[in-house]
C-alpha cells in the first residue's frame, strides 16, 4: 500500500496546468490507462498525480492508439512514472530509467568550453560564443 503524500494535488491545478479534462481522465479510467477514478476525487497524491501526467503526456506524443497501447503494456501498474526519468529505448525495445549524474567535476564549465572553441581562431570563437548567447537566450524564454 502507497503511503500518502504530504503534499497532496489539487483537481483544478491537474485541470489548468496540464490540460487534461475531467472527460478524457474518466475515459483513462474506463480503458483501463488509469488505476483510480479521477472523477471521485478532489486532491491526488503525488503518485497518482504522476500518473495522470504521464498518461496525458504519453497519449499526446503517440499519434497512434496501437503504439500508446504496446509502449503502456512493456510498463507495470500503476503508470505512476516521472517522465523526466525514463524513456523508451526503441533499439532494445523497453523503457529505461535515465541515468542520472553524480558526479559532474570533471566537466567544469572552462573545461567545456575550452574544448569548444580549440578549433576556432579568436575571430571565430567571439562568433561562436556570441551565437550560443542568443541560442541559451532564446531556451531561457522557453
């Protein structure tokens, strides 16, 4: 049994920020994508807030019910799956949890960016630097 979240999800925050509309959630439910009635309740513990998500996120990056269906069914229930966190490696055919990194000193920022700019002369590398500027700029407002 799933302890509960300190922090608990309201309906209407599910609703407004992540577009998912109390029709389609029960219709989740009744296809069976869901492992509780969205319906029945007002505040969603975080693994059923993880759920929700993942479901709406993975039904609108799959055009095609027949793939959504064969990714969900290579995944154990509940769906209560932080996309940030996994992917589905389409070579070996499953989901993986994405590695996550513990130790970055090796990648100091001068580091990288020194490998970046070796093969520029001084001109070139104010070009480069310049373009990445614009380019983290324009992520940033994302």
């Amino acid at each position: 049994m799933l302890q509960s979240s300190l922090f608990k999800t309201s309906k209407k925050e599910v609703l407004e920020n992540y577009k998912v509309s109390e029709t389609e959630a029960s219709k989740w439910y009744k296809l069976n994508y869901l492992s509780y009635d969205f319906e029945s309740l007002d505040e969603f513990e975080e693994s059923q807030f993880l759920e929700i998500i993942f479901i709406n996120k993975l039904i609108n990056s799959c055009k095609n019910d027949t793939f959504f269906n064969y990714l969900l069914s290579k995944l154990q229930k509940p769906y209560s799956y932080n996309y940030h966190k996994i992917y589905f490696d389409v070579f070996e055919d499953e989901w993986k949890e994405l590695p996550i990194v513990t130790e970055i000193s090796d990648y100091s920022f001068d580091k990288i960016l020194n490998e970046l700019l070796d093969n520029y002369n001084e001109e070139e590398k104010v070009v480069v630097i310049s373009d990445y500027i614009i380019e983290l700029s324009l992520r940033l407002k994302e």
